[in-house]
C-alpha cells in the first residue's frame, strides 16, 4: 500500500508522532543504524520507550520520504546509517518549538507536573 | 559490529524471517535486511539474558510488526487498528501470554497433523498407488498368514490370476562394493521380473532391468538409489553406464530411482536371475511379494482370486500345494502397520493439548473482559455505541490471533524441520512438508476460537442497564460469577489429568518393559556383520567365519565370539513345524509351531544363555551327512516335551524330506521376540559354518573400542575386499526394540506437562481476577477480624472445589480413555491406581503452586481498600 503524498509546506509535516521526534532526536549529534537508534531512545527515555524494528522502520521510511533524514550511503555489515538532514533539523526545532508553546499554555494555566519524583517524600 | 549467531539467535532469526512477512509489503521492499540485521543485534543482546528473553523479544516484535501494518495505513492517524494495538501494548502480560499459547496451539497441531496425514492419510507416492497390495502366501491350517513366497509360485500366480497387473517379488540381499578405493557396504534388493513396473514409478534418470538382464546367466545390472548416486557421484548422469563391483563381477548402473521409491534405506536393486533349480523349489519360500491390482478390483477379491490359483496348483502339485491359499493387503497399511495406534495416539493428545491451549486464552480474553467490564461501561454511558465496543474488543482479538497465527505458522515450520529427528523411524518421515491445509485449519480454528470468546463476552458487558455495570463495579462476590470461564477451567483440569494420568500409564509401562529380564546377557556384548554373498562358494565363506571367530576369540580382551542368523528380538524369525516322535504338539495334526535360529558353538554361551540339561552345540566342520544337533529353549520343553527327557530324541521338519535332527540340549528362554513379548519354543540348528553365509557374529569383550580395530585388521588380514559393517553394542539392539514404547511415553509425558502449565496458566488468571474483585468483600471481612489464614481458606477452598471437580472428571475420563491404551501397555493395568494417583498430585501440587499467588495476595489487602475501591 502507498504512503499519502509528503506535505509541501513545513507545517503540514507538524505534529511529529513521539517515534519520529525521539528518532530526530537521535540522529542530531550522529549518524546511526537502526539498532544504534533503538539503544539511543531506549537510554534516553530510561527504557521507556522500546522501538520494534516494525515501528522503527515504518517511522524511518516515512521520514526518508519527507525528506527530514536521509540514508548516508555508509553501511557496514548490511547495515544502512541514517543522518539528519538540514530541513530535519528545521523540523526538529520547529517541533520543539511548538511543544514548548503548548507547555507554556498550559503552565500559565497554573498546570505543573505533579508527578512524584524518585528519593522525595511528598509533604 | 558482528555478533556470532548462537542456535537460540539463528532460530529466532529464521522465525523473525518468516514474520517479516505480516510486515507491510512496501516497507519489507526496501528496509528487510536493515530490519533484519536490527533483529539480529536485539535478539543478540536477548540471548545473553537467556531464552526467555528472546522468546519475549520474539513476540514483542509480532505486536510490533502487526501494529506496524496499521501504522502504515494511516500514519500521523490514530486509527481503530492501530487503538487496537495501544490497548494490547498497555496489557502485554496478557497480549503475550495469549499469543504465544494460540501460536503453540497452531504449530503443534499443524506440525503433528502434518505427520499424520504423511503416514496415514496420503497415499504412497507411487501412480495410482491404492492398487498396490502386499501379498503373502497363507496356509491357514497351519496358521501361517503371511509367509513368504517361492519364487516358482510367484511366475504361477503372474500367469494364471485374473485380478493382478503385475505381482513382483523382492529378497534382502546386502553386497559390497569394491569398485572404489574402500570396500563399501550397500544395502541392496535382489527383484524378480515386473518388480519397478508394479511399483510403476519411472526411474530418475536411465531405466530399470531389460529382459535380458533379468534372465539367469544375464548380463549384470544394477540400479541405484537418489540417496547412492548423489554420495558416490555427485548426481552426476554420467553415472549411467559406470559400474559397481560386487563379489569380483562388474554391475553397470542403468538407472537411478528417486528417493520416494523406498521407505528404507536401500542403495542398490539387482535382478534377482534365479537360476532354473531355484524355480523347481516349490517350497523355498523367501520372496516378499507385491501386487498391482487391477482397476477396480478390492484386495479381498485379489486374494479370493489367487485361492483359486491355488486350488488349480494344488491338484497339480498336491504334496506341496495343498491347503496353500494367499493374503492380499493394501500395500500402504502394510507399511504403516504398528505405527498406526501410536501416530493416532500422540495425535489424540495434540488434539487434546489444542483444545486446552484454545480454553485458556478464552480464560485470558475472559479475565481481560471483565476487568474492563467498568471501562468498557463508562465508554458506552459516555456515548460510545455498543457496536462500536463490540468492533473494539474484536479488533483486539484480531490482532491477537493475527500475531498468534503468524508467530503459530513460523514455529511450525520450524517443528516440521525439527520431527524427523524425534521420529526417525517413522515410515516416510523424510518426505514431511508442512501441510498447508492443516495450517489452515488450525489458525482458522484458533482465530474464530479467540473471536468468539472476545465477542461474547463483549455483547454480555454492553448488554442490559450499563448504568448498572458502572455502579456494581467492585460488589460483587466470589460466588456465582464468570460461569463460563469456571467451566473452561475445569475443563482444563480435567484434560491435563487425562494426558497426564496416560502419560503416567506408559511411562510405567515403558519401565516394566525396560525391566523385563532378555533372558540373556547384553552388555559388553558387540555385534557385526563381514559382507558375504548367498551365490557366494559356501565351502569359503564358511573356512572365513571359521577364522574369524577364532581370531577373534584369540584376542585378549575376547572371552568369546560367535554367530547366528538373526539376534534376539529384531523382529527377525523363521517359523517352521517339527515333530518328535512320540510327542504330540500343539496343532491339529500333532505338528509343533517353533521359531528356529542357526547358530555355532560359542554363540549362546557368548549371550551367556543358561545351559538347563544336555550339553551346548558340537563345535560343527563342514559335514553334511551327520544329523544336524539342536538345542530347544525351555518354553519348547514346558508346551512339548510332556515330561519327558527330550534329550537325544529326533526331531524332524513337517514339510519337506530333510534329514532328522538330533536335540543335544535345553537352554533358557530368551526374549527372541522382543523385551515383553511372552516366550516362544525355539529351536537353535547348530550348523556348519557357511550355511548361513551374512550371519550376525556377537563377541563379548572387555575393550569395545580396541575390539573395533582388532576386528578391521584381522578382516582385512583375511580377505580385503569384505566390508565390516553394523558394529555396534548388542545393548543398542535390544534398546531399539523400546524405542516404539520410549517414544510414546516421552511424547505424551512432554504433552501432559505442557498441558499441566497451561490449565496451570488457566486457574492462576481466573483467581487472580476473582481476588481482584472481592477486594472489598476481603478488606471487610479483614475489617471485621478475620485471620489472614481464614481469607487464604476463602480463596483456597473455591479453588479447591473447582480443582476437585476437574480431577474428578479427568480421573474419569482417564478411566474411560485407558482402555484405548490397552493395547499399547505392558503388565500395566489401564485402571492403574499409582499412575492415576500421581497424574492428580502432580496437577494439584502444580494447581497449588498457580492459586498460591492469588491467594496470598488476598492477604496483603488492607482493610481500607474497602473504601478506596469505589
């Protein structure tokens, strides 16, 4: 089955689903594998986040074909290395930036994490 | 980075293939080796915390590739499917555990059916195979059935019967090869004419015998076996045309058949070119015949008809015809013979483990249902309609049995490559493929099995007031709810005492029959054979096991060395009728049934047989006038001799005018006819050597490996072109008798533990969500004071009544179910109280160990949950 045609415009590529951002996310510093974008999400999120090769790979074919990552033409052992391209950085930040403007709508309506963390004791 | 694959990675690497193919076609085009090598590196870091995590790993990634498939559909879309999976992945004790039972369900049933259908159900790969037949000769006064057939009999059939194509018969006659650098062991077939055109399978490549060769005096001919030609020539077709070398005479190869054209292992197929004094010999039966019915015609009538052959030669010939009939069988249950009741057996039992593997993901759908019976409520009182609910829970359950069927047909590919080795000696069991049509079915019924029980109880939840749901959540009591899942675990009970308690049964059959006394003593006893032709000169054949067996017993670590035709209990006898003056037998006219054996001097004092009266067999030179001593086994003195002392009475064949026979003694009876199997009288021929040229030699020795090299020398020193062949410990010999009865055991027992686990699995879940829900009813009764051991009580006793009636209704049906095991169980009673006893202890103690958490987990409720629940 084909993918929906790539958005032209920028904004048409917003939201991220959280796969695609965590997997920019990876790629910002250096080029990875597959498996090497699996260990850096899962460290990263504390082992939260476990990506299957399914949903890894179908998130990575989609932004090939948007054009925010691209394949590097490095490959050892079969492997193909992916690095960030310079409209997935743009993407990226401007991902960042609409998350934050959400958070700050939110803060500004009094609403914090309340979320215990690890070591204090609620009073 | 490489990682070295381990089996675990490898396996988990070939099921992870197979899977990729439920992945969306688009994204396997261009990322399958990326994602392949990404698996590889997972399940490498898995292995390295065991099995069980590459097992998880295995079924996290079916979820992931079935999820993947709705994310490719709608990607940045929250769709149904890909709800479906979220609310899976938020519950994976569950999502796995339900996959992994329906996909062990699915490949084993598919796996297990796939050799049933192989060995029972599909016809033999030959054209038009239902009308080959086996046929015997049968003399019914004599009650034998199914003797072998004399050559000159066979070309009478051929001409006069009305109802056969074709009927062909076929000798054991192994040869060695000195056509190469060593001499090599083939074994091999001597056929009389129209053999392969019976069979009517073309040959591979060449042809089969011409006229010409199969003629006495002919030119010599071989064809060989797929198996043969791919070893020695490397399926080469200029093989055709080359030749073997046997007993110092060239055999041109003319053809090769295919594999499929035998069940054993044979390389080579010679024309039998009887010579013109064999075809006078109405009574040299030792042909194994095979028949081509015409179309149409039944075996019965195949057989009616050659009794009337029979009749006419009987008139003819009546000395040696008469009373002469012949049995006619299907060719195919003929060779699957006692394989049958087994096969169905072990099929019965997958069945059964099926029909547990279905239950309890039922059970599990069962448990998920009502836990979420609140939630699925509140969606329906928040607007959502019932057929919506209802598509949810079934989406659920779609993926489940999709990611369960999928992860079901790759294990079973892999069982399929695996069961050969557990059923080596099944017939045909190289040809097994995994049957399509059983994969089909069994993930079907595994499907709408899951289905089922995620709809219904979908439709209960959302049926009625679900304002009442909302509100009821949490009061109800341990009684009188989840009907049906209470019914599945029983069921589930009941089952696994079924499988167990007859898995108990054969297993102690299995042991009796392994600790039955042979009669003679096995270890450190060696068996082999030397090549030797039957058209070989006998004087010289016999001068080399002359030799032999006194070179051998000339060596150190030799006590003794001997020979005879066939061993105990390798299915392998000749049966005849004998007299003895004075003596009436056991047949209406006074003839006496025995099994009869060859044997020289040493050999069975080599077994260490006990010598009862008289004296062991004459050490025998080449002399043919003497009368021939034998030795009769008790059992013969006990049905026969009448009390009498049978020593140096005379003891002459019923048919045929051979020369009377002299019994010089009385040995203990041995298990000639298997471990288990009651005693026979049995004569023992002492014969000069070379009567029975390729005979089995036994020697006992205290050094087997030193033996090996010893007996290759001294061969060798002998005459170098015979092959030494089939060295092994006579111990394995009588092992392999059990195989049939270990087989059985150990199948059904690895069955009943499976099923143990799983209606294990089945009472765990169904507490769990009981305890769950009485959590208010148990922190009121712990706010009103009671003791943690009188909630433990609680829990335990509803567990215990439901335990109790699975027993029950399991001991019932082993009960019932043991008579079909009757016939497979040796000096075990199929009402076996110990077998039972410990089929239902052992379930309990398992039962025990799945209520224990649940139960203990009702005492860790405080009293205030009372309130919180609400």
């Amino acid at each position: 089955m084909p993918l929906p045609p790539p958005p032209r415009r920028l904004d048409e590529m917003l939201p991220l689903s959280p796969h695609q951002f965590h997997i920019l996310l990876a790629l910002m510093d250096r080029d990875l594998h597959g498996y090497g974008i699996i260990l850096d999400v899962a460290a990263r999120t504390g082992g939260a986040l476990r990506l299957g090769t399914g949903t890894l790979y179908t998130a990575i074919a989609r932004l090939v074909e948007l054009g925010l990552i691209a394949d590097t033409g490095r490959a050892d052992d079969r492997r193909r290395y992916y690095r960030l391209t310079p409209a997935g950085r743009v993407v990226l930040r401007a991902e960042t930036v609409r998350l934050e403007t959400l958070v700050q709508h939110a803060h500004a309506r009094g609403l914090r994490p309340t979320v215990r963390l690890p070591g204090r004791a609620r009073s | 980075m490489t990682t070295t694959p381990t089996p675990t990675t490898r396996v988990a690497r070939a099921i992870y293939r197979a899977l990729l193919r439920v992945s969306p076609q688009a994204l396997r085009g261009s990322y399958r080796a990326d994602m392949i090598a990404t698996f590889d590196e997972l399940s490498a870091d898995a292995a390295r915390r065991g099995a069980v995590a590459v097992l998880a790993l295995l079924a996290r990634e079916v979820l992931d590739l079935t999820a993947a498939r709705a994310l490719w559909r709608d990607v940045g879309h929250l769709g149904p499917w890909r709800q479906a999976a979220r609310s899976l992945a938020r519950r994976p004790g569950f999502a796995l555990a339900a996959v992994i039972t329906l996909s062990l369900g699915v490949a084993m049933t598919t796996a297990l059916f796939s050799v049933v259908d192989l060995v029972l159900i599909r016809p033999l790969p030959y054209p038009d195979a239902g009308r080959l037949v086996a046929v015997w000769e049968a003399s019914p006064s004599t009650q034998q059935n199914t003797s072998l057939i004399a050559p000159v009999r066979l070309e009478e059939w051929n001409r006069m019967s009305q109802a056969f194509d074709g009927l062909a018969g076929t000798y054991t006659e192994n040869v060695t090869d000195t056509s190469g650098t060593e001499p090599e062991r083939l074994s091999g077939r001597r056929v009389t004419p129209r053999y392969f055109a019976v069979y009517g399978m073309p040959p591979l490549i060449g042809r089969t015998f011409t006229a010409d060769e199969e003629r006495y005096g002919g030119p010599g001919a071989v064809v060989i076996s797929e198996g043969l030609w791919t070893r020695r020539f490397g399926r080469d077709p200029r093989a055709l045309g080359r030749a073997l070398r046997f007993g110092g005479v060239d055999f041109v190869i003319v053809g090769v058949v295919p594999a499929a054209f035998s069940t054993s292992s044979i390389d080579v197929w010679l024309p039998a070119q009887f010579a013109p004094g064999i075809l006078l010999g109405r009574e040299d039966r030792f042909l194994n015949g095979v028949g081509r019915l015409k179309p149409g015609v039944t075996p019965a009538q195949g057989a009616a008809d050659l009794a009337g052959v029979e009749q006419q030669l009987a008139r003819q010939f009546p000395k040696t015809d008469a009373g002469w009939a012949a049995t006619v069988r299907d060719l195919k249950d003929v060779r699957v013979g006692d394989f049958r009741r087994a096969l169905w057996l072990v099929f019965a039992a997958v069945l059964l483990l099926w029909l547990i593997s279905v239950a309890n993901v039922a059970g599990l759908v069962l448990v998920q249902v009502h836990r979420r019976a609140r939630e699925l409520a509140i969606r329906a009182a928040l607007g959502a309609s019932r057929p919506r609910i209802v598509a949810g829970v079934l989406r659920e359950g779609s993926l489940m049995a999709l990611a369960g069927g999928a992860l079901g047909a790759a294990l079973a590919a892999w069982f399929v490559r695996l069961i050969p080795q557990f059923f080596g000696t099944l017939p045909r069991i190289t040809e097994i493929v995994l049957d399509r049509r059983a994969l089909g079915f069994s993930a079907a019924a595994s499907l709408v099995a899951a289905l089922f029980f995620s709809l219904w109880p979908a439709i209960v939840a959302t049926r009625g007031s679900l304002a009442a749901s909302v509100h009821g959540g949490g009061r109800g009591t341990a009684g009188g709810r989840h009907r049906l899942q209470r019914t599945l675990v029983v069921a589930q009970v009941a089952l696994s005492v079924l499988l167990a308690g007859s898995a108990a049964l054969l297993i102690r059959s299995y042991y009796r029959l392994s600790h039955v006394d042979p009669g003679f003593d096995p270890s450190g006893v060696v068996t082999f054979h030397v090549g030797a032709r039957w058209d070989e000169d006998r004087t010289r054949v016999g001068q080399l096991q002359e030799q032999l067996v006194a070179a051998l017993e000339a060596l150190p670590h030799v006590t003794s060395a001997g020979l005879t035709n066939f061993l105990p209990a390798t299915g392998a006898t000749l049966r005849f009728q004998v007299s003895v003056a004075g003596l009436h037998g056991t047949e209406a006219n006074g003839a006496m049934p025995v099994g009869w054996r060859t044997i020289d001097f040493d050999y069975l004092r080599t077994l260490r047989v006990p010598l009862v009266a008289g004296e062991w067999c004459p050490a025998m030179g080449p002399d043919g006038n003497a009368p021939i001593r034998v030795m009769v086994n008790q059992r013969f003195v006990q049905l026969y001799g009448q009390g009498q002392n049978l020593i140096g009475r005379e003891l002459r064949f019923a048919q045929g005018a051979n020369q009377p026979n002299t019994i010089v003694g009385v040995v203990g009876d041995v298990a000639e006819d298997g471990p288990g199997a009651p005693p026979m009288p049995y004569l023992y021929a002492c014969l000069p050597a070379g009567a029975w040229p390729d005979p089995e030699y036994v020697a006992r020795t205290s050094d087997p490996r030193a033996f090996a090299a010893d007996l290759r020398r001294i061969v060798r020193e002998l005459d170098a072109a015979r092959a030494v062949f089939g060295v092994r410990p006579l111990d394995s010999v009588v092992d392999a008798a059990l195989d049939q009865p270990r087989l059985n055991a150990e199948v059904l027992g690895l069955f009943a533990a499976s099923a143990a686990l799983l209606a294990a699995v089945g009472l765990y879940g169904l507490f769990m969500l009981l305890v769950g829900e009485s959590t208010r009813e148990i922190a009121v009764r712990f706010a009103l004071g009671a003791e943690r051991g009188q909630i433990v009580g609680l829990v335990a006793a509803g567990a215990g009544r439901l335990l109790a009636i699975g027993l029950g209704l399991g001991v019932a049906m082993t009960l019932a179910g043991g008579q079909f095991l009757r016939a497979l169980l040796f000096d075990v009673s199929p009402i076996d109280l110990p077998a039972i006893v410990t089929a239902v202890l052992g379930l309990a103690v398992v039962a025990a160990g799945a209520i224990a958490i649940p139960a203990l987990r009702a005492t860790k409720v405080a009293p205030v949950a009372a309130i919180r629940t609400e």
